[in-house]
C-alpha cells in the first residue's frame, strides 16, 4: 500500500518530510525505495522537481531561513531493509542486515548522522493532522491506537484490495462488509495478518477490534498490513511452511537464530507436511520458535516464528492430524494423499497396472485392481491413464 | 557510576559498561563466542550474530544480547535461569547443526571455541538435523578457507577491514548462504589479501587455518641426498612454549634448538642472523638516502620504510602501487638468510643448491606466500624451500613425541646462527627500527652508542612517533602496526605530508610475536605483551646488542659480500616490488 500511496500521491510524503524536517532541524531527507518500483520513483522525481519549482522543497522554503532538499536511494528489494537498521546500512551501500539498538536511528543513523526513520503510511498522516487537528485525528480509532489503517486485503475473499478503515474496527466487518465474503460460500478458516511474520487470527477473532495492541495480544502484529483470508481448503501447517520458506529467503543471515532457526523450522514443517512428521517434531517447533523470537537480532527474527507459533496455538488439531494419521483435512500436503481403485468403477483393464512405474498394483485381468499403499510414490500416472474414472484420490 | 544487580549480586560500574563487562567485573563468567576483543589495542568484534551471551534483563520482552547491552541503573539480570541456558544451549545446538562433524580430523581440534563451547554445555545430541550449508574449498598459498566451518562470528571480516584496512573478506550471501568471503567468492588469490594471517588467528573455529608444510619437511629430513637448512625466526622463541603449557611470555630458545635438532635438521641457524644482515644492508640504504637528502638531492624520497614484513609488503603493493620507491629495497631477513644460505653456506659446504632444502619457521602466514614468490627463486629453486608457522612446529614436535619440556638447551650452529640483540628484537613492534638505529647512529655518528635501549620506539600505541638524536641530527622515526595503522602514514607520505625520515611497518598487532601463525591467543592481549617482554629479555641477555658487531655478519661481508650495498649484496639481498590490482577480476565462466 505504501507504493500506492507513493504513486497516487507522492506529494503527501515530500510535504510530510518537509515537516518533520521542520520540526526536527533536518535539512535532508531520504527516501529508500524500491528500485523494482519504477512507477513510484518516476513519480516521486516528477514531485520532487515540481516541489523545488515552487519552492517547497530547496533554499529557503517560504522566503524562511528552513532549507530542506530530498534525495531518492534505490534498495534491491530486500525484506529486512525495512528494519531501520538495516535500512540505514543498505543506503550507507553497506551489507543490508540490521544491527543492535541502541544505538537508535535517532541518535546515529545514517552517515552516523541522527536520523528519523519512518514509513510511508506514517508520513501520509501528517499532512491531514496538520490540516484538520490532532483532535480530529484522535477521534478515530482506539484509545492506543489512533486514525485509520490501510490494510491489504487478500485471499479467499469476493473483494480485494487496499482498504482504509477506522483503528477498532472488527475482523468479522472487515471480511464480511468490506470484503463482501468468503469466496464461493465456502466456510472462513483464519485470517493471516501483518504480512510473512505476522500471524493467525481465527473465527474466535472475529469480533476483537484490531489494533496494535490486540492483534500483538492474539499472538499476531499489524505488520505490514497485509490481511490475508484462508477458508477451509487451506491447511494451517502448509500455510506456516508457506510464510517460512519467505523468511528462510529473506533472513540476513547475521544472526544464528534467525540465519538456521528458521530454516529448521521450515525443515520440520516441511517433514510434518510430507507425512513424516512425529510427535516430538511438534515440540520441536514449539521450543525453537519461542527461542528464535526471544533471541533474534531484529524484528524480522522476533516474529518470523509467528506463524508457526499461532498456527500452533489455534490449529493443533491439524499439525497431529498430520503427524499422527497422515492426514491433511484440505488436501494441500500432496504426500498425504493417496489413489484408491473403486471396486465398482474398475473393470480390470490392467492399463493402470501396466504404467505403474513401482509395480504397486495388482489385481487379475477383468478384476477390480488395488494399489499397495507402501510401494505407491504417488506419481498419478495410474489416474491419468484410467478411462474409466475408477482411480481418485483421497485424503 | 551505576548500580546493578547480576545474579543477585551488586555492583556498581561506570556508564556505558556492557553488562558483559559488569558480569566479568562482578566475577560471573557469560558464555562467549563471536564477541572477540584485544583490549589493549583497542580492538572489538561484537556484531550481535551468535546470541550465546544472551541474559535475562528484567522488564524486558526479549533476551539481551550482553556483549552489547549497555547496563543501566537499577537493572536486573539474570545470567544462567532456565530461560537463559534453554535459550543459549538451543542457539548452539543450532549452530552446531550447520557445521560438519569431522573434529576428529579437524586442523582446529583441541583450539576450536565452538567445540569448547559444545563440552561447557554438555551438548550430547542434535536434535536440529539439516541441511547444511556447503561451500568451496579455498586453497590460497598460505591460507585455506574451509568455510563450510564459518559460523559468521565476522571477527575475520573485523580484522580485514578495520582492523588491516585490506578489504578481502566480507560477509556474502544471504540467510543460510550467508557466509564470509572474498567478493564474488572469488579466491583469497585473487583477492587483495595480503596473507597477513591476522583472519586466522582470531577464526575461532578450523574455517581458517594455514596451509600445512609438516609432511613436506618429513620427506625432505628423511631424503639422505638433501641437506636440510632450518632458521628460526626472533618471535618464535618467545612463543612456542605457550604450545607446551609454558606461561606466555617463556623464552625457550634452547629447547626449540635442540627439538630441531632431534627432528633431524642437519644445520639449525637463526633468521636473528639474516635480522643483523637485513640491519647491515637497510641501514646502509637509509644512511645513504638521508646523506643525500641533506645535501639537497630532489630525487631522494623520504622517508624510506622498512622492508621486512611480506604481509606489508602485499599491501603497498596492492594499495600504494605508486609509491614502490619508498620502502628499502632490502628483502626480509626470510628471504636473505635462504639467499645466503643457498650461496655462501651451500659453497662453504659442498653443497649443490638444489640437494639444499631450506625450512623456515616463522611466527607468519605471509611467510609462506613470500618464500614461493618468483624474484625469490634461481632457475626455479626458491632461496626458502617451506615455511611453517610456529604452530605447525609445535604440532610437529608433539607428532615427532618429543618431551619438549625436557629438552636440554641447545646452541645455533655457525655460522648462520649467530645473532646480536639487535636481531632479537625484530620480533616487536618498534624493534626493527630500533635495531636500525644502533647500527646507522654508529656508522653517521662515527661515535659509539653507549645506550642501546631506545625505550622511545618501544610500547603498544599502534601508530608510535619518536625523535632520535644523532649527534646533532634529530632522526624522525614513525612506527605502526597493523596495517590500517599502516595505511594512515602511507597515506601522509603519498600526500607529502609525512615529516618522518624512516617509518617502521609490521602487519600484525604487536609485530612479529602477534603473527597469524603464532599460538593462538584468543583475545588474551596480556599474551602479547608478555611475549613482547620475553623478546627484550632475550635481547639484554645478549653481549653483542648491534648488528654491525655480529663477527658472523663481519667475516660474512669479509670473505663473501665486500661491504654494505656492494654489488654482490644487491645481487642477493634486495629486491623489487611489482604494481597488485586491487580490482576485481573473476571469471564468470
């Protein structure tokens, strides 16, 4: 959402750093991007010309004595580098990985300068509050959590998008007024929140009004924004894999708990999902996630567990159905599934047979065949050469 | 100051005091292990990546890192409850699940900070299988990076970039890749690294040792057709012991000998020799550059710089290409000792230069580098056949089951041991020039020194200026170790700011007796210091302090050289520096 706002209205963002470089004696300003956001730094460059051209941006804005000027820096595109930190180190051209705070961007930042670190969302807010009030502001939302939120609103939903909503809003409004539903009536599992490190939020979230401080309480962040539905076809373990095989990408590397945690992690998750899961895999994940969050160097390692961590909390039923019975209730983790040869359905052709590449099917010309589970690798080479639809598979 | 309380116990510290430090000070002991530090010399490595030395700080959501939490007033932390060692023992066994299981034929067995870490915990199983991380091996002429063993502790990264300024590792990679290289990953050998050794010597695991030469010199001793020539460089003597379980700073010149001489060598000589010949020849160039700089000659450049360490001489060459006219032009004592050796050692003798094999042992990784270089070698024979570190002879006496401690005190043989003071001292920081001095005040002054101690050379500050009197000519002198100390007073002569007249350089901290092969000190700087002390009680325990007075050194020039600088001694003892590329040059093929 930041690169809408980036492309729809840069001029938010310069007049906000203008103002705080009021406010805090800067004269420069930065603005780390994306360099795989072309459209925004076109668009950010034309606003900046425009600004100097009026002179809101440059030597003496106003006619006053406050001069103040912004640079574009170009990332590549890293996760972390949205840790100021790491931010900062990526713009000075060095290693983009984050380090010990303090000392806080605040009180040596970039070039070793004091520096104010904040994100796009933040800054398109200060304008409107200059204009219209700090009370005006204060009068949306909750009591910690003040003004609107944009989220990303993705997933299993009929309407997505980016939305803006008052701080204390419900879920259940967010997904069923706003997002208009489940996709194809189909029944609402989790929503997963605050992007790769967030975590999962159930239907027992439903009526919590989100802010910073209950979805931090229901084992999740606001993060990122993003906002992402699951319903029942989704399975929770694959879905933790699915958001740890990012941070196992993402990760700097700097510190061990992140740089190998993690990737044990997605590991384990990976066996569970294979069905080779065991018990002792759960406890496992439970122990190493809890260290990594307590442990880790920057914010990307304290919260990259937490998808296992909530999906853990609200979704056990599912990981021991994995470990214990093999068996994924939606269908995604395609080692745990399995062909079967309906007796009524097969008429004993013996093509099945004769494709099978492990030799796992049996069975007597003109007779129902049956395939040995402990020989079938699951190729599905059987089911696509069946002309009579008598081979499924099953969960 | 402020008070906190660690374990229950009080302390009061001074503001700014990691609790680290405060734990120390307060007698409690915080597993370490990417935390490096030599504190004398101002050097720290604490990047926050290995998470071992994290506390418990009450009122705090997550765990601390203690290397660099700073202690606050009224803090409360807790170094060792179930949260703490669940966390600690977790991280290792994490760390431990990248890393090969081969201790047992591992170079770094019994000095590796990991396995050390791995008994204090009582680490029995690996519950984290994985994948591992699996790199290239790298060979390099001294160094081989085996970094399937790197756990990004970064202390190597430190030490090549702020510490020595060279630049030729850094972390590359991300997340499980991650790893710390050359860029590109290209090899050490193509990279600007300098061989200075000093990665090595803090890597606290086997990703960075040194290319091992024992079993090369096992088949040269056991060749009867070969004649095998052994120098021992000034720091080795003041450290090997540290290797038998002598207290740093021991001195055990003699057993050295006489475990040489039970390994077989048939001549054990001294690099001390070939320090007073290197005196002999770069005093002359500097007296004669400064005769000439005070008569007025435009063309002279001052100050001229010492000559004598490989890994400096790498780095002028890859980084002050332009300015290959300034150091002397005299090789390192190494490299005139196996040119000697080869010549009028091998002639006196009978021997054929090539049925001569020439071993030196040196406190240095660069050494190795040095002795295969090209200029060093006549008709493909090098003037130095294979240097090996002082750890490699300690790993080589205990192989050969030598009671080193009982070994009884043996002499250098002549004629190429014999060694004045000044030769000693080649092993600190200061004591080149310091040795330069005795002799060039004697020969300018045409007076005798009485005071050999130029105490204001001496010391630990790694960028040293001092004045000395000659007669009425106050001499400029500058000093640094490390070559990022270096790189400052190079930078200075390059700009024509530098009112030195002579600067000494050595790459490593503390000189020759921090070398990257020596014992490893692990981040004990007092080890430095006291093996400093040993090299100048070695020196005053000599009756011959000055090289010029070494009566080998005089009836070698007598009967071989002429004198200083003659034709013969330029043949043999100097020698010429070639432009490096500090550019990038890898093949993407």
């Amino acid at each position: 959402m930041d690169r809408s706002i980036l492309e729809g209205d840069p001029h938010s963002i310069l007049e906000a750093m203008a103002i705080c470089g009021y406010c805090i004696g800067a004269t420069k300003g930065l603005i780390y991007i994306r360099a795989e956001y072309p459209l925004a730094i076109r668009r950010l460059k034309i606003a900046i010309a425009q600004a100097r051209e009026y002179g809101l941006l440059g030597e003496h804005i106003f006619g006053t004595g406050f001069s103040f000027d912004i640079t574009l820096k170009y990332g590549a595109g890293a996760f972390v580098c949205g840790e100021e930190t790491a931010l900062i180190h990526s713009m000075e051209g060095k290693r983009g990985e984050p380090s010990n705070k303090p000392p806080f961007p605040a009180q040596s930042g970039y070039m070793g300068k004091p520096t104010n670190v904040n994100n796009v969302e933040t800054l398109a807010n200060i304008p409107v509050i200059i204009l219209k009030g700090a009370e005006w502001f204060s009068s949306i939302g909750t009591e910690r959590s003040k003004g609107t939120k944009v989220f990303a609103l993705a997933g299993k939903i009929n309407n997505v998008g980016l939305i803006e909503v008052p701080m204390g809003i419900t879920l259940r409004e967010i997904i069923y007024e706003i997002g208009g539903g489940i996709k194809n009536g189909k029944k609402f599992k989790a929503v997963q929140t605050g992007g790769p490190s967030g975590g999962c939020l159930t239907e027992k979230h439903l009526d919590t009004p989100i802010d910073y401080e209950s979805l931090t309480a229901a084992g999740s962040m606001m993060g990122s924004g993003g906002m992402i539905v699951l319903d029942e076809d989704d399975c929770m373990v694959s879905v933790a894999k699915f958001y740890l095989g990012f941070i196992v990408e993402e990760s700097c590397g700097k510190c061990a708990p992140c740089r190998i945690g993690n990737k044990r992690l997605h590991e384990t998750l990976g066996r569970i999902t294979a069905g080779k899961g065991m018990q002792e895999d759960i406890e496992k994940l439970r122990n190493l996630g809890s260290v990594i969050k307590d442990t880790s160097l920057c914010g990307l390692g304290q919260t990259s567990p937490n998808p296992v961590l909530s999906t853990l909390d609200n979704f056990m039923d599912e990981y021991l159905e994995h470990v214990h019975d093999k068996k994924c209730r939606s269908g995604q983790c395609r080692d745990l599934l399995y062909y079967v040869i309906s007796e009524n359905d097969c008429i004993g052709c013996m093509a099945c047979k004769r494709v099978c590449p492990t030799h796992a099917i049996s069975g007597e010309k003109k007779e129902a065949h049956v395939i040995n589970q402990g020989i079938c690798i699951k190729c599905g080479a059987c089911m696509e050469k069946c002309q009579f639809d008598a081979i499924s598979l099953m969960n | 100051m402020i008070e906190l309380t660690i374990d229950n116990k009080k302390i009061e510290v001074e503001e700014g005091t990691t609790i680290l430090k405060a734990a120390r000070k307060a007698g409690v002991e915080i597993p370490t292990l990417c935390h490096f530090e030599l504190c004398d010399m101002g050097i720290e490595n604490k990047p926050g990546g290995c998470r071992i030395c994290v506390v418990e700080v009450e009122g705090r959501r997550n765990l601390a890192p203690s290397c660099m939490t700073e202690a606050q007033n009224g803090m409360v932390v807790h170094t060792h409850n179930i949260r703490v060692l669940n966390a600690r023992t977790t991280v290792l066994k994490l760390i431990i699940s990248d890393h090969p299981f081969d201790c047992l034929v591992c170079a770094k067995s019994g000095q590796c900070e990991l396995q050390s870490l791995a008994i204090q915990f009582g680490i029995r199983s690996q519950p984290y299988e994985g994948e591992q991380s699996r790199y290239r091996k790298d060979t390099s002429p001294s160094i081989i990076r085996e970094v399937d063993k790197c756990i990004m502790c970064r202390r190597c990264e430190m030490m090549c970039n702020e510490v020595q300024t060279v630049g030729a590792l850094a972390a590359v990679n991300r997340g499980f890749m991650s790893v710390v290289a050359p860029a590109f990953e290209m090899n050490l050998e193509d990279s600007p690294c300098t061989y200075c050794g000093q990665c090595v010597s803090v890597c606290p695991t086997g990703a960075l040792t040194e290319v091992d030469h024992t079993n090369d010199i096992i088949r040269a001793l056991s060749d009867p057709a070969k004649t095998v020539v052994v120098q021992t460089a000034p720091a080795v003597r003041a450290a090997l012991g540290e290797e038998f379980g002598l207290p740093p700073g021991t001195l055990v010149t003699g057993k050295m000998v006489s475990a040489l001489r039970e390994l077989g060598f048939d001549y054990i000589f001294d690099t001390d020799f070939s320090a007073d010949l290197t005196i002999m020849e770069e005093g002359t160039e500097l007296l004669q550059r400064l005769q000439r700089h005070l008569e007025g000659d435009p063309e002279v450049r001052l100050p001229i710089l010492t000559s004598c360490c490989p890994g400096w001489v790498s780095f002028f060459e890859h980084n002050f290409p332009d300015l290959l006219d300034v150091p002397s032009t005299a090789k390192s004592p190494q490299q005139m000792f196996g040119a000697i050796a080869k010549s009028y050692f091998a002639e006196k003798i009978g021997v054929n230069r090539k049925d001569m094999i020439v071993v030196s042992i040196m406190p240095c990784l660069a050494k190795k580098y040095e002795c295969q270089r090209d200029e060093f070698k006549v008709d493909g024979n090098p003037d130095v056949d294979y240097s090996i570190s002082t750890r490699e002879l300690a790993a080589f006496i205990k192989q050969a089951n030598i009671d080193f401690l009982n070994l009884p005190e043996g002499n250098f043989d002549d004629p190429l041991g014999e060694s004045s003071g000044a030769g000693v001292i080649f092993g600190n920081t200061g004591g080149v020039i310091e040795a330069a001095c005795r002799t060039a005040y004697e020969l300018y002054t045409g007076k005798r020194l009485e005071k050999v101690d130029f105490h204001a050379l001496r010391g630990m500050e790694g960028i040293r200026s001092a004045t000395v009197d000659f007669d009425g000519l106050p001499l400029h002198i500058g000093i640094a170790h490390g070559l990022g100390n270096a790189r400052k007073l190079l930078n200075d002569v390059r700009a024509g700011k530098s009112q030195y007249h002579a600067i000494e350089i050595m790459a490593c901290p503390g000189g020759c007796i921090g070398g990257g092969g020596q014992p490893y000190h692990h981040g004990d700087s007092e080890i430095l210091s006291k093996r400093i002390a040993a090299i100048y009680t070695e020196d005053e325990r000599k009756v011959i302090r000055k090289s010029h007075e070494n009566p080998s050194i005089i009836r070698l020039y007598d009967e071989y050289l002429g004198k200083p600088g003659s034709h013969k001694a330029h043949h043999l003892l100097h020698t010429e520096y070639f432009p490096k590329s500090n550019e990038v040059t890898f093949n993407l093929m």
